[in-house]
C-alpha cells in the first residue's frame, strides 16, 4: 500500500473505528457475563422449573383425587 492511498482513506478509518468503540459493537466477556446473568435472573423471577411445576402439577392431582373423594361420600350419604 502506497502513502498515498494511505493518506486518502486514513479519516474513513479513523471515523469507522470511532463509531465501533462509540456504538460499542465489539463487547469483552465480561459484559458479555454480566448480561448472561441478568438474563438469568429475570428468567428464575418469571419462570419455575418443570422439577417444580412437576411437583405442583401432581399435588393439585392429588387434591383434584381427594376432593372427588369427599364429594363421592357426600353424595353417598344423601
């Protein structure tokens, strides 16, 4: 490359690695980690586990069973 194609687009370079470091285009993994982490967070708030929604699921089964139960008594003794 010759000094003079140099010195031609040297500004356009210039401009263009201002706007990346500007717009921060290009991040370190330790913002990259940081976000990861407050994904997480707000997706722990929102969401439950399906272990837990599992255990949930089986008790209101359970209770759904036990009621039927009592109402079948009910109805048994009328």
């Amino acid at each position: 490359m010759d000094k003079e194609t140099l010195i031609k687009y040297a500004p356009v370079a210039v401009v263009v690695i201002a706007l990346i470091l500007q717009w921060n285009l290009f991040v370190t993994p330790a913002d990259v980690e940081i976000k990861h982490r407050e994904i997480l967070n707000e997706v722990a708030e929102k969401y439950v586990a399906k272990e837990q929604y599992n255990d949930v699921k089986s008790q209101m089964h359970d209770i759904q069973l036990k009621i039927d139960k009592i109402y079948d008594k009910i109805m048994g003794v009328k």
